[in-house]
C-alpha cells in the first residue's frame, strides 16, 4: 500500500493572524508570533459554490516559489475590516460580473454572443455554446463563462424579465 504523505496544515484564525494593507496597497498577514508575509493574495478552494469558505493565503519566497501561509476556515468570522481587505484581494483574482439585464442573445458557429447589462455597466461577450460553460449557482442562478473564463453570473434565472429569461433559456436549458 502506497505511503500517505502527511501534510502541515495551518489554520488562520482571527486570533492568530493580522491581515492589512501595506505598500502599493498590498496584502500583507503576520502570523502573530512567528512572521510577516508581504504581497499575499488570496484563492477560493471552492470560488462558486462557497466564496467565503476554505480560502488559502499564498506569498512568493525569496526564490520567487508560491509558499501557503494557511488557510481561513470562514472568512465571516473576521472583523468586517479585515472581510473587506480580504475580499478585496479576492476580488482582484476572481473578477466577476452581475448580470441585471439581457438585452441579446445570438447564437452563430457554436458561440452564444450575450449583449448584457451588468453592475459594472454594459458589456458584450461570447461563450461557446457548451454545458459545461454555464454553471449552477444556487439554487436558481447560473455562471456563465466567457471565452476568456470571466465569469457572468444571473443570480436567478427566474427573476429574469419573462422576454430575458425566454431568450437565455432558448440556448442553455440545461
């Protein structure tokens, strides 16, 4: 039987790590005890299905490798300041729009082209027109994927105007 190799794992906790702003704005964590990470940045072990959970703080060494600091369980047990500077960072790394109105829908040689309006003003993008390109997102909602991998998210398909909803489920029904 082959050997499990067992990994250190380390738990960031509210109690154990501070995370702030230092220069050019950048993520820093100490470890309370132990050290200071300058240029951290944050990844989601599970970005669609729970944001806030299971997020890894990484650092670069000082021969340019990704380290692991830790990961944070819950980034909801943080104070809402530190919430904020780790979603933030998160926000850099994981860029995605709100959909809140479609305005076209076209399809031609295998691509959906989305003419949208977004929380982030109007926008035009293309997706191949593929199952796996537009995933569920809670219970109603889907995550479109762009031929980029930007990510396009309808929190409920069935909040949709009846013409919105008609247009967008005439392609991707599943």
């Amino acid at each position: 039987m082959p050997e499990i190799e067992m990994i250190d794992a380390h738990l960031l906790t509210p109690d154990s790590i501070t995370v702030y702003k230092g220069d050019f704005n950048m993520l820093q964590v100490e470890v309370k005890g132990k050290q200071t990470y300058k240029g951290v940045f944050a990844v989601q072990a599970f970005p669609i299905s729970n944001p806030n959970k299971f997020v890894s703080l990484f650092h670069y060494d000082e021969h340019d490798k990704t380290r692991e600091i830790g990961m944070i369980e819950d980034v909801s047990r943080f104070p809402g300041d530190t919430q904020a500077i780790i979603n933030e960072a998160l926000g850099k790394h994981y860029y995605a729009y709100d959909i809140l109105r479609i305005n076209d829908i076209k399809w031609e040689f295998g691509l959906l082209h989305f003419d949208v309006e977004t929380n982030k003003g109007p926008r035009k993008f293309s997706m191949r027109w593929e199952q796996h390109r537009a995933i569920d997102f809670g219970e109603r909602g889907k995550i479109i994927m762009d031929i980029f991998d930007d990510r396009y998210i309808i929190p409920d398909v069935e909040a949709l105007h009846h013409l919105e909803r008609d247009a967008f489920t005439r392609y991707v029904f599943w």
